[in-house]
C-alpha cells in the first residue's frame, strides 16, 4: 500500500525525508502530460487554486489505476482514521466505485438548513471515494464535468465538484453506496448519525464504530464548543499526531485558541439551539395527534 500525496501548485516538488515509509509526493508537474491536467490548470489556477485541486480528484485516481494500481482510495488531507478500514478496500473486489453519503438531516421540522443543504450540496461527500478499473467511466465522465464547471452555483444545482457524483449511481454500473455510518463522521450528520457511548467506545445510531472523521474546521468547532462532546476523544488523538510529527494542530486551524476557549456566551447559543430542535420535535408530535 502506497500513500500519494498530491500538491496542487505548479511548482517543483522538493521530496524530502518526510521520516515514513510508503508515501510519494506527486505534484501538477509529473501529470502534466496526462489527460485534462493542463486544460483544468490553465482554466482554475490562476482563478482559485481550490477549484483545480478539486477538478483532479478523478483526474488523479484514474491516472494511478492506468498506471498499474488495482485500487485507489482517496481521502482530503483532514480525513481521520480511527479503526480498521480493511473492509472498505474489500468492497472494491465486487464494486467499481465506493461513494459515503453525507447522511444530513432529512426532516425540515429538526433543521431546515440541514434538510435543504441535501439539495445544494449534495447527496455524497467528495472527501471520500474509492474505485478500481472497473470505475474508469465514472471517474472521466466526474473529471469531464468537473472541467464544465466548478463552483457553487446552487441556482444551476453545481456544488464545486461535489454535486456530480449524485448521478454516478445512477448512470453507472457498480457503484457502492457505503451504508456504515461510522464513515465519514462530520458536523454535517449530527442530527442522523446519532453518536453514544457503550461498551467502552463511541458508536453511532446504537450500532456502527467510528470508522473515519472528517476533521474540517466546522466539526472541530462543534466538538470544542461542547456540542459533540462524545467526538471529543478522537480530536485529542488527532491533536496528538500533529504533535508527534513536529506540529501544532494550530498551526492549520488559525482561530483553534480562539475555539478551545469558548466562552460562557457561545455554550449557551449552542444549548439554544438544541432547546429549539426539541420545540420543533414537541411540534411534529402534536401535528400527528
């Protein structure tokens, strides 16, 4: 198993001793012959450099698989794992393509910004995917439609790169819904992937480990406020391998003081909040009497 961490920038990659075994830096320089990479270069780059690194996500899946490797399995750089994922890798004997719904909030009375953000942003989460050759159609037709258009334009239905892999269940064949919800946890999935704690360790809805999280700044927020309290366990662990590389989580999360200290003001807005999901549960209930 080899890590391939891509740099997104035209610049030549210096390759240090990163100290690990397994990991090669790949940078947009060695793939410049490769299909679309210059094309999504030339058209994101110099306009935002987010929107190139994310157009080659299948751009750079499907160059591994034509280049000899039998699986890929992307992740963006805050992905966390926390228990064994082997069976993820398994799925790609059987599927083309392995896809993690975001799982938000489908009932507008619990939160109405969670329930419509699943029409802007999109069914799945593009900071995790997974295919084998098999996925090679799905993986060009995403890159294709990445190079049409990127960005949020949610009065055109386009979300970035995200909201295409809504139609790769359906137009292809072989793709995998990953239905563990303990894949992908972020603050998005607060309100349908319930998290509890039994046995030891922190399970979701009753039943799945936690398999992976996906450390963006707002999950992290949400635990340090003290709204996901029971993710809390896996944030120091994540803190922690920073610190054991050289680094400070800090030094990637620019307002982490500022969150770690949240004040009285803060808890009270976030426990508000919840007081009004319950009113809003109080009120689904009497509507069916």
């Amino acid at each position: 198993m080899l890590l391939h961490v891509f740099v997104s920038d035209d610049q030549a990659v210096v390759k240090k001793n990163t100290g690990m075994e397994g990991i090669k830096i790949i940078g947009t320089r060695e793939l410049s012959e490769y299909s679309f990479v210059r094309s999504l270069y030339k058209k994101y780059a110099h306009i935002n450099m987010d929107h190139f690194r994310w157009s080659m996500k299948p751009v750079l899946a499907s160059y591994l698989l034509r280049n000899g490797y039998e699986k890929v399995v992307y992740t963006d750089c805050d992905m966390f794992f926390v228990n064994n994922y082997d069976f993820l890798l398994n799925e790609l004997n059987d599927w083309a393509v392995l896809l993690t719904p975001h799982w938000k909030n489908t009932d507008p009375l619990i939160d109405k910004e969670s329930f419509l953000s699943n029409f802007t942003s999109g069914i799945f989460s593009a900071g995790f995917f997974a295919a084998n050759p098999e996925g090679l159609p799905a993986l060009d037709w995403w890159a294709h439609a990445c190079h049409f258009m990127m960005g949020p334009h949610i009065e055109l239905g386009i979300h970035d790169d995200q909201r295409y892999l809504d139609i790769l269940p359906v137009n292809f064949e072989n793709v995998k819904i990953i239905r563990h919800r303990g894949c992908n946890i972020g603050s998005w999935n607060y309100e349908a992937s319930v998290r509890s704690y039994a046995d030891g360790r922190v399970i979701i809805n009753n039943k799945y480990p936690v398999i992976f999280l996906h450390f963006d700044q707002m999950l992290i927020s949400t635990i340090l406020k003290g709204h996901d309290g029971y993710l809390a366990v896996y944030l120091e662990k994540y803190r922690k391998t920073f610190e054991e590389d050289g680094y400070q989580l800090s030094d990637f999360i620019t307002n982490l003081e500022r969150l770690t200290n949240a004040n009285l003001m803060l808890r009270i807005k976030w426990n508000l909040k919840i007081r009004t999901r319950i009113k809003r549960f109080l009120y689904r209930q009497a509507e069916s009497l």
